[in-house]
C-alpha cells in the first residue's frame, strides 16, 4: 500500500449502556467500525474516523473519546439537535452477549445527506485507505448509499486502497436480504481487501465454507480476501494463492464483542506496514485474542502501542 495519506474509517459511533452483573449499565462507546478505527489508531497508523454526530453531551463525548485515542475528528460532521444511536449491551440467560439498537434518528445515517458531505467526498479521495463496513452501508439511504459509492470509485481511481468488512446484521436490514445483496454486490465491486466472517457470509449468501466465500468474492476483482472464522484458521487468499493461518492460541472468551473489529484493525496495520497476509492474519488473530480478554468491545487503553 502507498505511504502516503491516512486511513479513513466510515461507519457510525454509538454510545453504549452495558449491563453488570449487579444489574447496573455503565456507560460506553460502540459501533464496529469505530472499534476498529480504535485499535488501528493505537498501533500508531493515522486514523480519521468519517461519521455525523449532534451537538449534545454524548456526542461531545465521543468526540472527546475520538481526541483521546489520536483519531482525526476533521470528518465528524456535526448535525445540531440530532442525536447520536443507542446501543445496549445485556447478557442472555445462556450466557451470550446480546445487543439491542435505537438508531433510527442517528445523524450518522445522514452522512451523505448532510449540507458538508461533499467534504468527506473529498477526503476520501486523498486517503491512502478506506474502509468500511456492511454495518456503514445499512445506515445509508439509496442517496447516501449513491454518493458514498460515487466517492470509492473515484478514491480507487487514484490509486487509494478499499477494505471492507461484509460484518452482515439482518436487523439493520430489517430482513430485506434481495437489497442487502444488491448493496454488497455494489461494494464489492469496489473492494480491494475484503475481511468478511464466515458465519456471516454463510447466512447471506448460503456459502458452504470458506473457500466458497473466497471463489465467490475472487468473481469480482478482489485482490486479497481474508475469511474470519472465529477459533478456526483465518482462510488468506491473495494472487499468488491461499494460505489457512491458525489462531495461536484458542483461549476462552471472556467477550467476543469486537473480536472481528480487532482482527480487521490488526491484519490493516500489518499490511499499512508492508508485512505479508499470512503475517497480516497472524497480528490480526494476536489483537482479537486481546480484545476478547477484556469485556466490551473497546479494551482499557494501554501506554504502548497495540501489536
């Protein structure tokens, strides 16, 4: 990848209200994209984080947050009286982490719609990277979704890098999977680093394994793909081949929230450095076995930098 530039991560910042176990939330900050814009900014890469917020408390917060980690906040643009999503955090009675959204009104589903959008057009144009989420493409209305595809065509033809992270949400879809595919097909078109999870892609698409997912984004241009498949081997496939790369060690979660977030921030670091894929998937498996060590998706932030 060029050196010249940052790394624009689009996507959506929600404050997050997690329940303990004495039945009390605190309070934090959320969304996949975001996360990821985190842990990439911790390993020292520069990072812009490109979404809408208002003009409260909770939004100044997140921003506040975004200032605190190193991000550039130049492309949070800022929508008086709206305010940010909601998301909760509980755990079921199995045991299983469970999210809850009220988003509905998020400025961040504006982004593109806002009177400054073209700004963030223009950014884009002169990362080095960008990247983005299937979660990013289901806030956005067929405008929005129009103009945010305009402006990675345009990216892409100046040479600019595009990862994406398929990360399907049937609920942020509101289970019209003939538009969810239609939308992903357009993003994928555009796509040159795809970091798709496999259970995720076997529920959209019906891919019966990994290598499937990977024949299936191969069919549209896609240079260098790396599956996700939780404790199993990440799948690389790049043009000189396909590589299954072990977790190192399988340990047990205490949250997997943000594993897949922590893993795209990683495997996006090593390659930004230079390192090969397979290397790539290694840093990628390291930074998730971090994150889910800890609960919550954002991990306490340590002096050093993040590898």
């Amino acid at each position: 990848m060029s050196a010249d530039g940052q790394v624009i991560c689009v996507g959506e910042a929600l404050i997050e209200f997690s329940r303990g176990k004495d039945g009390r939330f605190s309070l934090s900050c959320g969304g996949d994209v975001f996360n990821t814009s985190v842990y990439l900014a911790r390993t020292g890469k520069p990072v812009a984080f490109a979404t809408a917020l208002g003009d409260d408390p909770f939004s100044e917060g997140l921003v506040a947050l975004a200032a605190a980690e190193g991000i550039s906040r130049d492309l949070i643009l800022r929508a008086p009286g709206r305010l940010p999503g909601i998301s909760t955090a509980d755990v079921s009675p199995a045991g299983e982490r469970r999210h809850f959204y009220w988003r509905e009104g998020a400025p961040a589903r504006d982004l593109f719609e806002l009177p400054e959008w073209s700004r963030v057009a223009e950014a884009l144009v002169g990362a080095r990277l960008i990247y983005f989420s299937g979660i990013t493409l289901s806030l956005y209305s067929n405008v929005g979704l129009g103009r945010f595809l305009a402006a990675l065509e345009m990216a892409r033809q100046k040479g600019v890098k595009v990862a994406f992270d398929c990360n399907f949400r049937p609920r942020g879809w509101k289970g019209d999977l003939a538009r969810t595919r239609l939308v992903f097909m357009e993003a994928l078109k555009r796509v040159d680093v795809a970091l798709p999870t496999y259970d995720d892609e076997a529920v959209l698409w019906g891919d019966p394994s990994p290598e499937a997912t990977v024949e299936r984004m191969r069919a549209f241009g896609i240079a260098e793909i790396a599956v996700k498949n939780g404790p199993n081997s990440a799948l690389i496939a790049t043009a000189e081949g396909s590589e299954h790369v072990p977790v190192p060690e399988v340990i047990e979660p205490l949250d997997t929230t943000a594993a897949g977030d922590a893993f795209n921030a990683g495997y996006l670091a090593a390659r930004l450095a230079n390192e090969r894929p397979p290397a790539a998937a290694a840093a990628g498996h390291r930074m998730a076995a971090q994150v889910i060590s800890h609960v919550g998706g954002l991990m306490p932030r340590i002096g050093a930098a993040m590898h």
